[in-house]
C-alpha cells in the first residue's frame, strides 16, 4: 500500500482515474439532475461493475464535433473520447454515409465479399507503405491484435511474444494475456504461454528514465537467448500516458527485429489516422512493421471497426482461419465507416490542422509547467498530451489525490479528459477541434491548477 498527500491510500496505480479520492465524493454531490441520477443509479443497478467504467460520472444524450452532451444539458469538450473521435464525434459526411449504406448492403454473409469492403482494403493499402499490401478486417482491436499474433506464429513457426510491461493491446483474455497492464489481469490466471515482457522505455519516472539504450539492451538480451520468440508487440507511442521513444529507439529495434527474425507487431488502434500529426505514428520513426494494428478511430465513432494491415509474403495460410470466425469481418458499414473517415482526414487536412495545434499545445503546457510546481513532466505530440503530477519534483511522487481533484474540477467546468496511471492527465482531443475551443479546454484546465493553489 502506498500513502499518498491527502491520507488516501491507493493499493496499486491503475491505468485510469481511482474512484476513491474525496473528489468523486464531492462530484457526486455536484450531479443533481433528477434525470441524469436516474439513469446512473440504473446504470450501476443492471450493468456490471467493473474498473474504469463504473460508477458512471454523467448520462449522455447527443455527441457533436468535439463535444459531448449530458442529459442535463451539460457540455463537456471531450478530450478522451475513447480515442475514437478523429474526426469528431457525429460528423455529417460520415452519417450521410452511412445512412446511405443502410438502405443498400447492410450485412455480408460469409464467403461474399462487398464493393465497399475491398475499397475500404484498397484504401488502406494506398495508405501504408509499399510493403504492407494485404488486410484483415475484424470488429474491434482486440481482435486485430489477437489477428496479428496468429499470424505471427504462423510465419514465423514460433510461439512466443515479447511486450511492454504497463503495455495495454486489449481487453479480451487472449490479449491481455500478452499485455502488461496490471488491472487487466488480476483474477485471470492462466494466461497465454510465451509471453516476455520486458521494461519499457520512459523518459519519466522510468526504470531506464532517461536511458533508452538499456531498454535496447534487455530487448536484445531475450531475444538472443530465446529461438522461441516470434513476435514484438509494441505501441509505437504508448498512448495512455503518452511515452514517446525516440526515433534511435524504434530504429535499432526494428533492425534487432530483422536479426533475431521476429516479427514487429505495431498496436496503432488509439494513436493512428492523425492522431500524431502523421497519418501513423510509425512514419515519425522512420520505420516499418511487419504488422500493424489499427482500430478506435478507424470507425468515426459510429461503427465499430479495426483491421490489420501486413505482408504480402505471409499470404500463405489459405488453409488455417486468421480471422474469418469474426460475424462482421467484412461489415458493409463497418467498411464504410472506415472508408469514410480516412477520406474525411485527406479531404479536410486534419494531418496539416494537427501539426499546426501541436506548436500551440507544447507553448500553453510548457508554459504550465514553468507556472505549476505540481506539473513534473508535460510530453506529446499532434493532438496527444500527458501532464504527469508530482508531488515534489525531486523525488517524483505521484500526485493521485491531486490529479482527480484538477480532473473533477475540470468536469464541473465543461472539460472531459482521462487520469492515467493515477497522477498523469492525458488530453486527446478531436482533430476537428476549433482554435477557440482549444483556448477554451487549456483555460478551464489552468483555472482548475489554479484552484488548487499550486504555482511554483
């Protein structure tokens, strides 16, 4: 157990905000729609309760652009939106799309294909590079990454994968198996043989903090002295607490890749179409993976939908199921949603829009930073940010208490984010976002630092 500033004892950090602190108390309080408690006390009476889902903070009735609406008719800019909201949430071009394909094909039964599914697969395939030229459609990015292992065992006729520990690739049994989020696997036990994992490289608060190439070299290490490993998964940039390898990094990995003959597996579901400034977070480095995953977004926040997106040259399990047994591998609408989110991004130079609001992000949080002791660490990139709390800067205690109290203050004025790690906030906003709504997220956010009176 770890004792925290406010008395608050947390067992573990979990990947999300913790539910436990005097904030949500005060949050509960703040919530007094008749209807909105309603429905949240239905919520918890019939739905599972689970971390980081429950209890729920707030009913919503509509989703538009970069913001999301309670029942109560409250506005929150939404900076987490499950990493599905690229191009907004309820953009018109893609529901117009959409209803379109409602009143054509709405479902494809197995063994037919469908001329949106292959336009959506030729589509990606223009989109990646030259070597990455055939695709899988799944529903969700669990499944594309369960995808990918398969495949990687297949190729390689080797079982065994090496992962990030504090990685997350999933929720579904198989995936967190070879993940390293702790709260994903408590209570799951046994898992998946084979799995390696390995410490990942941080800049923060790390155990190579700073010293990316001792995490080359445990890399390098188990890969030599293991014929067994066929695969590296990996997030290029590890999205809950935004951790940004450097291009070295990535570089010499996927050359270590090439000399052990593993397989880069590069989890892009929450971090691809934009998010980075470049359509994939790998094109920063200077790399390419032999499979890469992608998902969230890839659906507009309507259709669920994911994908893989991998060699030529690994076409050559005709005879084993990869991934047919997925009821909607190839959804008519899932692949129109798809289709029309990757023209949405071109059409509307959101790669241009990013780049140009990632220059104003760095200068207002660096600003922060210089202005807010609690603030030890602000790191990101395009439109994705972490700000890690601390509660001395030169010892790095974690600022759990601190943190939910900025993220519940944040709430109350009108601003939607996630708490990682327990002390990291995380700010993913839609790439549609205005300059003015952008002002309006960072002022509400400064003003919340500022209630809880900690300039440096």
């Amino acid at each position: 157990m770890q004792q925290h500033t406010s008395g608050t004892n947390i067992e573990h950090l979990i990947e999300g905000d913790v539910n436990v602190t005097p904030a949500r108390g005060q949050w509960n309080s703040f919530v007094d729609n008749q209807e909105v408690k309603e429905l949240l006390d239905k919520d918890a009476k019939y739905f599972l309760h689970q971390s980081m889902s429950t209890p729920c903070l707030d009913a919503l009735k509509r989703c538009e652009g970069p913001y999301i609406e309670s029942v109560s008719g409250k506005k929150y800019l939404d900076f987490h939106g499950n990493n599905v909201h690229q191009i907004g949430f309820s953009h018109p071009k893609l529901i117009s799309r959409l209803k379109e394909q409602l009143q054509d094909l709405t479902f494809s039964t197995r063994r037919y294909t469908n001329e949106v599914a292959v336009a959506f697969a030729e589509k990606l395939v223009s989109v990646t590079p030259n070597g990455l030229n055939k695709v899988l459609l799944t529903p969700n990015g669990s499944s594309a990454v369960g995808i990918a292992l398969k495949l990687a065992r297949a190729v390689t006729g080797k079982y065994k994968v090496v992962s990030f520990w504090d990685s997350f690739h999933g929720a579904s049994l198989n995936v967190v198996g070879v993940s390293g989020e702790s709260v994903f696997r408590e209570h799951m036990g046994p898992l998946i043989l084979g799995v390696v994992r390995i410490p990942p490289p941080i800049t923060y608060r790390g155990i190579y903090e700073g010293r990316e190439e001792k995490a080359l070299e445990y890399l390098e290490y188990v890969l030599s002295k293991d014929n067994q490993i066929g695969a590296f998964l990996a997030e290029t940039i590890r999205n809950t607490d935004v951790q940004i390898p450097s291009q070295q990094f990535w570089q010499e990995a996927r050359k270590l890749c090439d000399k052990y003959n593993v397989l880069l597996i590069l989890d892009e579901i929450p971090i691809a179409l934009g998010r980075t400034g470049k359509l994939f977070a790998f094109e920063h480095f200077g790399i390419e993976p032999d499979i890469l995953c992608l998902g969230k977004g890839l659906g507009g926040g309507i259709v669920p939908q994911a994908a893989i997106v991998t060699r030529e040259e690994y076409n050559a399990f005709q005879h084993i199921s990869l991934g047919h047994y997925y009821t909607h591998e190839k959804s008519p609408m899932g692949a129109m949603a798809g289709l029309t989110v990757l023209q949405i991004i071109q059409d509307e130079n959101l790669l241009e829009k990013t780049l140009h609001f990632e220059k104003y992000m760095k200068s207002a949080l660096f600003k922060m930073q210089r202005k807010y002791s609690l603030i030890g660490d602000v790191r990101g990139i395009g439109l994705l940010w972490g700000i890690e709390l601390v509660t001395n800067r030169t010892s790095k205690e974690p600022a759990i208490v601190e943190a939910e109290e900025i993220m519940y203050g944040c709430l109350r004025n009108g601003l939607n984010f996630k708490v990682s790690k327990g002390n990291v906030i995380q700010l993913s906003p839609a790439l549609t976002i205005s300059e003015e709504e952008l002002q309006d997220a960072l002022k509400i956010l400064n003003e919340a630092f500022l209630k809880i009176n900690t300039i440096a």
